[in-house]
C-alpha cells in the first residue's frame, strides 16, 4: 500500500473515531476510554497544552471572570452569532489584519462593565514581559466577551481589572472548577418568560483526545436565554419552568400552547466560550473552527443565537502537537466538545436564591 493510501485510511478512522463519540451516559469528572484507537473523552480545556485556565468568583452577587492563558501566544479566531453581543479586541482576530497571536481570552459577568476586567490580565501578562513586541514594550492581546447577569443580585457589583488580574493569579493547567463559578456565576437559562421561571446557568468544560495527539478542548458560560437539552435524547435539563416554578415545561412549548411572550430587553442574557486545539492553525482556519464550534450551542441550546443573546465562541490553536489534521474534523470535534461543555455546565450548576438548578428539578 502507498504512504498516500495508508494516510487516506489514517483519516478515515479519525472520522470515524469523532462521529462515533456520544456523551449523553458520560458522568461529569470522568473519562471513557475503550482502547488505544477510540477518542478519550477528558476533564477541561486545559488538557490542550499550552492552555491555563483562572476564575474570580465574587460571591457578594454572585458573579466573575474566567481568563484562559496562553502565556506562550496562540493563534485565535472569533465567531459571533448571537445579535446583542459585548466584546473587546475581536477585529483583530480578522485573518486580514496583522497580529497573530493572543496571550489570554476573557470571559466575564457584568454586562459591558465587566469588559474592564480585561485590563487586569493585561496588567498581569505585561508584568511578566508577555505580549506583542512594538519595540521598547511588549502590549499583551486580550479579546474579551461579556454575558448579562446584572440582574441576579447587586448590579453595583461587577467584575473589574482587579478581577481579571486575581483569575491570572489563580490560572493553573489543572482540573478547572465548573459551576457557579468565574463567567457562569451568575449565569441564568430559560428567560423568556422572566427571571421568576428561569434557572441557575453555570459554567463547564470538557475536552477530546484522539489517537495521534490530538486534542480539542471547550470552556463556556451558559447564560441563554434559551433552554438546555441533552443531545440525542432531547431531555429538558434547565430552563422556563411552569407558572408555579415547580417543574420544567420549556420555552417552546410555552410558545406553542399559546401563552404570550412578555416583553423583552435585547443583551441580557449571552453564551460565551472557548475552544482550544493543540495543532497548529493560521488565523482563517481558527475562525472556521470557532464558526463550527457554535454547532455545539445549537444542539444543547434552544432558542439559540437569538436578538437577546450575544452568543460568542474564541478558538485558539497552541500549536504544541506536530499532528496534521483536516480542519474540518477539528471543527466536529469542537462542535462535540463544546456540546459536553454546555451540558456540563448545567449539571454542575447549584441554586440560587430563586434560581432553582438542574439537579432540583430533574
């Protein structure tokens, strides 16, 4: 057999392998592994190296930031889907324009004020002489996303540069807490129908490994204003509740047995995340892989993408794995473990005062 045929088979049972992964019996904290051919999948995003992950939780609201470090840089793209979103630094992300790398991405509460924690992790990143080299200085870049959760608590209180800097000093590229945590602290699922019948939101992540060196990881902050299922089986896990806030009905079938939508602020609500890879990947194929990845808020969110979410996935590639993939089986395995990532953030959600969690009603 050729080397070219033998490469053609390789890739086949690489796609096979990622098509066959399912992650609705997999338990969080655990991993499945069957034999040295088949997909593992793993704990967090910091399984990708290169990757650092650090939350500030203040839980006087509650709310935080989670900060992802590449500390080394990383090349990044951005995809925005949802139509009210808040970000910082994402046009450069653009394959066209000229700086290559990031040093961290980060994810906050706090609504646009929480945009300010980003000055935090510049602050911290430029102590320690990382960042782009402009000649006398080296300016670290930090693409950031907001999620509204100004509702839940204090709105007075919110993440700043102290904020972003203290999630620096806690990264670590160990197991990452889920949860009310960091960006999900104040996260909420099921709004439509107002923050009397919606439910706690969290944060998760989750991370694939594949034969040959490959690994995908995702971090995300599920804060929709839409409800989260479970994939494959199509299981309610979080959102609008009934009238009464004792059981799970669901937006659509709210919405389909007639009851009126109650009026609603564009921006309040917002999915954030991101995803990592450990191959090497230029600017325009880290946007592809970001665009894909949002496959893994449709499958788990519903509404998704919607006027009142500002629905926003990074992809950054490390570049520490000598793999060469397709880029288009990078995208399905982003798309997957974001999924897991989503699901994850749910179940590993606790109530609130009034915001009732997963593992309440279920």
């Amino acid at each position: 057999m050729t080397n070219m045929g033998k490469f053609i088979i390789s890739r086949r049972k690489l796609l096979v392998s990622s098509l066959a992964l399912g992650f609705g019996s997999i338990p969080i904290r655990t991993f499945a592994r069957s034999n040295s051919n088949t997909a593992i999948t793993n704990s967090a995003i910091t399984d990708v190296s290169g990757i650092k992950v650090g939350h500030f939780t203040d839980n006087r609201r509650p709310t935080g930031c989670t900060v992802i470090l590449t500390e080394s840089g990383a090349v990044a793209g951005v995809d925005v889907r949802g139509a009210a979103p808040g970000t910082r630094e994402t046009d450069l992300l653009d394959p066209k324009n000229l700086v290559q790398q990031v040093h961290a991405i980060l994810l906050s509460g706090g609504s646009a004020f929480g945009l300010d924690a980003a000055t935090g992790v510049m602050k911290f990143l430029e102590e320690r002489g990382i960042g782009y080299d402009v000649g006398g200085t080296k300016v670290p870049i930090v693409p950031a996303a907001i999620l509204f959760d100004l509702t839940v608590g204090d709105a007075k209180v919110r993440p700043d540069a102290i904020a972003g800097y203290q999630a620096c000093n806690n990264a670590s590229d160990q197991l990452v807490t889920e949860g009310n945590v960091g960006a999900g602290a104040g996260a909420t699922v099921g709004k439509f129908f107002g923050m009397s019948r919606a439910m706690k939101g969290g944060l998760g992540t989750a991370s694939i490994k594949l034969p040959l060196g490959i690994t995908v990881g995702a971090i995300v902050a599920v804060n929709a204003v839409g409800d989260v299922f479970e994939p494959f089986t199509n299981k309610l896990l979080a959102g609008v509740r009934t009238p009464d806030g004792k059981k799970l009905l669901g937006t659509m079938k709210a919405i389909m047995s007639g009851e009126a939508l109650p009026p609603l602020l564009g921006g309040m609500n917002t999915t954030i995340g991101v995803v990592a890879v450990d191959v090497k990947l230029d600017k325009a194929q880290c946007q592809k892989i970001a665009q894909m990845a949002h496959d893994g808020l449709a499958r788990t969110i519903n509404p998704v993408h919607t006027m009142y979410d500002g629905d926003t996935i990074f992809a950054l590639s490390t570049g520490k794995s000598v793999a060469t993939v397709d880029v288009t089986l990078i995208g399905l395995l982003a798309a997957e473990v974001m999924a897991q990532a989503v699901i994850r953030a749910i179940r590993a959600a606790e109530s609130i005062t009034g915001l009732p969690s997963s593992n309440d009603l279920s």
